[in-house]
C-alpha cells in the first residue's frame, strides 16, 4: 500500500524531472521498437515529403496511402489483419488517429488549411528521437484527452493521467508473482487496491484495463496484449506480457515509499498511539512519526494505517481547539497549514484527538509516548503494531459498527445477507494488514 498524497505525487510528477517515474536514454534500435513513435516519425516524413504540407482530404483525414503507412508501422489490428484486403481510413484506424493527434497536442506538427505543416519544434524533435519519446509520452499522460477514442468518456482521466501509478502497479505485481503470469485481474486490484475512488464496478476494470494496456503501454512498446473469451469467467480476458523493453525504459525511484526527513538539532521520533474511541475490543494502532510531520501529513498518514478512504472532512482537537483545513467560524478553529506535531504534543502523556466523519463522528484518541533522539542514516518502521481492521466507510458511527459485527456474527438475523452484499463479500473484524508495517522513515544528514 501507499500513502495517497504519495500516490497522487507519482501520478502527477510522471516523467517529469525527479519525478517517482522515469525515463531512461534508449539506443536506436531501442526507439526502433516503440510503435507511436513509428508512426509519428512516419507522418512527419509524410510532411516532408510534400514539401513541408500533406494535404488532408475533403472531410479533413489523412490520405489513405499516408493511413496504410502509419498503420503498418504501429500496433496493428485484429481485423485488418484477418482482412488484408480491406482499405485502411483514418477515421477506422484508432491508433493512427491517436499518433496524429498526439502529435498536434505536443506541437510536433499543426494544422492550415486543411493541410498539415511541420513546426520547428516538430523538427527539433526529430533530430533528437530521445527527446521526441520524452515529449510524446510525457504530453500522452498529462495532456492528451484518450477517452476521445473508446466508449467510456464518462470515465475521464482513468487509464491514463494516472499511467504512472499504472507502471508501478505493474512492476510491482509481476515482481510479487515470479514465476507465475499474472491475470488482467490481478494488474486491475492492484491498482483499485490503491485507488478504491475510482472504482465503479466491472466497467472501471474494462475501462482501466482497455486504456492502460491496450492503449498506453502497447502503444509505447512495454507491453504485449491478447483477448480471448474465458467461459468460466463469462468474460473477455487479456494476458499482459511485459517486452524487454520496459526495464530498459521505465525507471522506478525505489525510495518513493519512504517518508524522509533531515536531521536538526530539535528533532525527535514520537512514538504515538492511535486508538478508535468506543471500539471494543479496541482498534488501534502504534506509530513512529517525527516530531517535525506536518498535521496535513498525519491526516493522511492516519487515513492510511487506520484503513479509511478520505471521503469526509476531519480535523485536530487539542484543549478544545480545533486544526482543520477548512477553518469553522462557528467554532474555536486554526488552519492548521504549517503546523507540526511537536507544536501540539510537546511531553510524554500529552493528548490530543484526530475526529473523522462528523456524521459517524469517528474519534482518534492520539497519545504520546516517547520521544527518542533519531539516528542518522537509521531506517524506522513508522507503523509497529496494531489490532483489528477499521469500521467500514459511512456504517454510522461507534454504534452503527458494533450493531454491524452482531448481525455479521449471527447466522439467522434477516439483515445478515443484506450487511454482507453491501460490504461486498465478508468482513473480518479482526483482520489487519500485514503491508502496513512496509512503510519506513528515514534520517537523513541534509
């Protein structure tokens, strides 16, 4: 698991210098392989060669001798395959239509008079095909609009803006499993595991599915991809094979989960005790954090180990003053931005309460209880223990939890069937996750 504002980080630094995910420098015959970037080099020798303007057909497409080109360049299609014979149009050919107009978006080449032109930009690129693959597929994550090109635009953004997290998700999971061939399935929990916002049943699979591999991957040349309907699963499947190109493309920063923090000479590791108010037997867990943690990266720390979504709006208690982000005038509240944890809990024994929900009006008992000098170059583990899983989203409050386990544990009540559909399959109240204690904190000199 990660954390979210981690996993947003590496969703919106993709490709970017220092960002989570990287690219590495390609030889020739390593760019030779990627298929986008066939086909938007072919187009540009199309430009080329009409003197720098192809012409486009009345209705705006590409000529079909340019289409045919591009196509046989790329990722090529089940259909054209089967059917040879069959002219190749633009408007028929998604990839082509995808390079030509991932190559307007990048400022590659622009359009005039119903005629395409060649920027200087565009000529730039192409005497650099390193620079051009970090163009295009940097513009293809955080510019490009693919859900023009399927069926699911009600489902902005998924598939591809998060196509960092995406390869990670992979890389992760095909490392998780050796030996094995993991299942779409399998690529598809990994990912909803880390974002369950975005899950809306088997349509933000198909979606996520769809535009991730047979889209953004396959079209870089990282993946391979093949559907078969499987009766068992009453359901189109996909196997995904990684090429031997993407450990030599895509670089992973392996220190991403790590929360790091420089040595000073005020600094202490605060072991805390995080316990869910009215819980019994208790949820709870133990932490190590430093003194320096802003209470913004608490909030998001607890929602983490604690097991919650961050649907609802929580704040800081300490005497009767609330830290939020969004300030009450109703109440005694402080934007609690730049605020530390040292700021609020200074000896062993202080106290103070993190409230989540405040319709369910879920309270976190915060304690502290120690404070060590932290060694340099030492890696921490941030949670060390903990007990039982966390009450799930919106089931109402203490009251509405502990109703909740005693008609799960009841075989006969009448609601029983009714709890376990909406929880989407059985719950274990006693269940915790082991992945939690991956996380480490690390001291550094500077």
């Amino acid at each position: 698991m990660i954390l979210p504002h981690i996993i947003e980080q590496i969703m919106v630094t993709a490709f970017y210098t220092k960002g989570v995910i990287g690219l590495n420098r390609l030889d020739e015959d390593d760019l030779e392989q990627i298929p986008i970037l066939r086909q938007v080099v072919c187009l540009c020798h199309f430009i080329r060669e009409e003197n720098g303007t192809l012409k486009l057909t009345n209705t705006g497409n590409l000529p079909l001798k340019v289409v045919r080109e591009m196509y046989l360049t790329g990722v090529r299609d089940w259909y054209y395959t089967k059917y040879p014979e069959k002219r190749i149009k633009e408007t028929d050919a998604r990839f082509v239509m995808i390079a030509r107009d991932l190559a307007t978006v990048s400022g590659i080449i622009r359009k005039r008079n119903n005629a395409l032109l060649l920027t200087r930009k565009g000529e730039k690129l192409l005497a650099d095909r390193q620079l051009l693959l970090e163009t295009l597929i940097r513009d293809f994550v955080h510019l490009f609009d693919l859900s023009r090109y399927d069926g699911y635009e009600f489902t902005p953004g998924l598939g591809f803006r998060d196509a960092g997290l995406s390869l990670l998700v992979f890389d992760r999971v095909r490392r998780q499993m050796p030996g094995e061939s993991p299942s779409d399935m399998d690529y598809a929990k990994g990912y909803f595991d880390m974002r369950p916002d975005a899950y809306e049943g088997m349509r933000s699979i198909d979606c996520y599915l769809f535009r991730t591999y047979r889209n953004f991957m396959e079209l870089f040349g990282l993946v391979t991809t093949d559907q078969k309907w499987n009766r068992e699963e009453n359901r189109m499947v996909m196997t995904i094979q990684p090429t031997p190109l993407f450990d030599r493309m895509i670089s992973i920063r392996d220190d991403y989960d790590r929360i790091g923090v420089r040595m000073s000479p005020e600094l202490k590791i605060c072991r805390l005790k995080i316990t869910l108010r009215g819980t019994n037997p208790p949820v709870w867990r133990r932490i190590q954090v430093p003194s320096s943690m802003l209470l913004s990266d608490l909030h998001y720390l607890i929602q983490y180990i604690m097991g919650w979504e961050d649907a609802h709006l929580h704040e800081f208690e300490k005497e009767e003053v609330c830290y939020t982000d969004e300030v009450n005038e109703e109440l005694p509240s402080v934007q609690y931005g730049g605020i530390r944890i040292a700021d609020l809990l200074k000896e062993i024994g202080d106290k103070m309460i993190y409230r989540y929900d405040f319709g369910d009006n879920w309270q976190h008992d915060i304690e502290l209880e120690e404070m060590t000098i932290p060694q340099v170059g030492r890696e921490y583990r941030v949670c060390t223990e903990g007990a039982r899983r966390c009450p799930p989203e919106d089931c109402g409050g203490v009251h509405g939890y502990q109703q909740m386990l005693q008609i799960l544990n009841d075989p006969d009540d009448p609601e029983r069937e009714e709890y376990l559909y909406w929880l989407g399959g059985p719950y274990d109240p006693d269940e915790w996750k082991s992945s939690l204690l991956n996380l480490s904190l690390h001291v550094s000199a500077d």
